[in-house]
C-alpha cells in the first residue's frame, strides 16, 4: 500500500528561492574568491546557505523561508499557478544543495583555499538554471532515480 501524493506546490516558489539562492551564492563565490578574511566571511555564508537547504530537505518547501516570504509578498501579486508540481523533487534538490555546501565547508574546515568557491560555484549553477530557465538540476536526478528504481513512489 502507499501513501498517497502529497498536496502539490506552485512551482514558482521554489524558483523564487531559487534566484535568492543564487544571489547569495554569487556573493559566496566571489567572498571564497578573496583575501582570508573574505573567505572566512563567505565561509559563514556557506553555512547560513546549508542551514537553509536542511531546512528545505528536512521539511520541505513550504516550510523554508523563502516560501513564507514567496507566500506572503509574491504569490499574491501572481495569477493562480496553471498546475501544481508534486513537492518531493524540489525536497530532494534542497538535499543535493546541502550536500553540496556541505562539502564546500569540509573542504574549508580542510584547509583548501578555494573550498568555498568551488563548492558555491557548483550551487550557483544549479540555483542559476531553476531560477532562470526552470530547471531543477536536483528534481531531474530524483525523477532519473525514481525511474531506474532507487526512490520507490512513496
């Protein structure tokens, strides 16, 4: 038996956080790219940015911040949304984000120079293509995951 499909969610939020993402990871870029005080500053940054994908992967999107922010000040300025998208790609993208920052402060705390850039830099990307062209780099992995078997309907 399975569990039924959870309520779907206006793909624009997620979007919408994504073009916050990517600002803030464009300034980690650039600070990882810096002097040591920069770095360490973009460092923080990095930190903050994966607090907030833990929270997306953990809870989901509509319970991240910018989705309060995209509820209260966007969405009401907007045309209802013309289909809902199911909420458990977007959660998986938020996991592969924090997986990726996370890696860019282990290799910080490691000692690598540009640690931080690198590992934004790669964010930056993914964030980039959802909020500017809609695509989710992470959504298309869960749904080739879902396909060949690993993530089973849920």
């Amino acid at each position: 038996m399975s569990k039924p499909t959870p309520a779907g969610i206006d793909p624009r939020g997620p979007r919408f956080g994504a073009s916050i993402t990517a600002v803030l990871l464009l300034v980690t870029v650039f600070l990882g790219l810096g002097d040591s005080s920069a770095r360490n500053a973009g460092f923080a940054l990095l930190i903050i940015l994966a607090a907030l994908f833990a929270v997306g992967a953990i809870f989901g999107n509509s319970k991240h911040p910018y989705s309060f922010i995209f509820k209260k000040f966007v969405r009401p300025r907007l045309a209802a949304p013309t289909e809902l998208e199911d909420p458990r790609p977007p959660q998986f993208a938020q996991a592969v984000g924090l997986f990726v920052v996370s890696v860019g402060i282990i290799l910080h705390l490691a000692g690598l120079t540009y640690g931080v850039a690198i590992a934004a830099s790669a964010a930056f990307i993914a964030a980039f293509l959802n909020a500017v062209f809609a695509y989710c780099l992470g959504c298309q992995m869960y749904l080739g995951l879902k396909r060949i078997g690993v993530i089973r309907n849920s």
